[in-house]
C-alpha cells in the first residue's frame, strides 16, 4: 500500500482525490461559498457579471485589448499620454502598464498607432520600441505634429482625452 501510495502521490493522483473528498471542516465552508453564490428562490447559479462581447466575437477582451483598442480611436494629428488612457480604462494608476501594452502594440493583429502615446509631459518616451528610433517621431510629424528636443510641440492643444471623447 505505501509504495502504490508514494507512486501515486508522485504521479498527483492523490491531491486530486482529496480535492474530491475534502473533510467536514473544510466542507462545510466550500458549502457556505456555494450557498452565497446560488439565488435563494430557485438555487441557480447567480452571475455576478456579465461576459463582454468584443466585435471580434471573444469574450472579456484582455488589458492589453482595451488599451489597444483605445489607442486605435486617437486621431491622426493628435496625441494622448500613457495616464489618460489608464484613467479612461478605470485603472488611473496603470500607466506603466499602459506602456507595456504599446510595446506589445507591434504583434496586435489590427495595427495600433503606438507612436501616438506619448508621456504625460509630451515626451516621446517609448521612442527606443520602434526601429529605427527615429521611426515614432518621423510617424508623428507624418501627420502634422510638431516634435522638437523628443517632444511634442503644442503638447496641451494636440491632447487627445480619451475619458471624455469615448464617453
């Protein structure tokens, strides 16, 4: 028994029939979770929220998705920061991770105007992402805005707020 016990441990049988089986005290609080998350007249299942459709078809579009398909909505001539597309998202402190979407912007499937995100102070900080480094700053002045010293000339009448255009 305690070979065929030790094998199977090794092989995760056994975590999962525990997992099957738990014991009363643990039982009774996954019951209680149960409960909580079932309605009272007709014990269905309850759903707390509700499944996006993106047009695409897929169901509950990443991060990543939404701060591209923000970024796809800035006019041409027209920048928009890292903070304020956060901030459109409803996640005001992840500008940072806003960043990491543009630099991800080159593998999207439909294309994503990365080179119209820029800092919160106009500076084209994400610059070193596109090849050659040059390329964001030839993007921007392709569509009419200025850039002198790596930022953007007229920076607070060329920003584009996306929370109150997309609202």
């Amino acid at each position: 028994w305690s070979a065929a016990i030790v094998a199977a441990m090794a092989a995760g049988i056994v975590p999962m029939i525990m997992k099957a089986c738990p014991n009363p005290a643990v039982a009774n609080s996954y019951h209680s979770v149960i409960n909580m998350a079932t309605s009272k007249k007709n014990n269905k299942p309850v759903r707390e929220k509700l499944a996006e459709v993106m047009p695409s078809g897929k169901k509950d579009a990443t991060f990543f998705e939404l701060v591209f398909e923000v970024a796809r909505q800035i006019p041409k001539g027209r920048v928009t920061s890292y903070g304020a597309i956060a901030a459109c998202l409803g996640t005001r402190l992840s500008a940072r991770m806003v960043g990491w979407a543009m630099h991800a912007a080159g593998s999207a499937k439909l294309k994503v105007p990365a080179h119209r995100v820029v800092n919160s102070k106009g500076l084209l900080t994400g610059k070193h992402h596109f090849s050659p480094p040059s390329r964001m700053q030839e993007l921007l002045e392709k569509e009419g805005v200025k850039v002198k010293n790596d930022a953007v000339v007229d920076f607070k009448n060329l920003f584009w707020d996306p929370a109150k255009e997309l609202l």
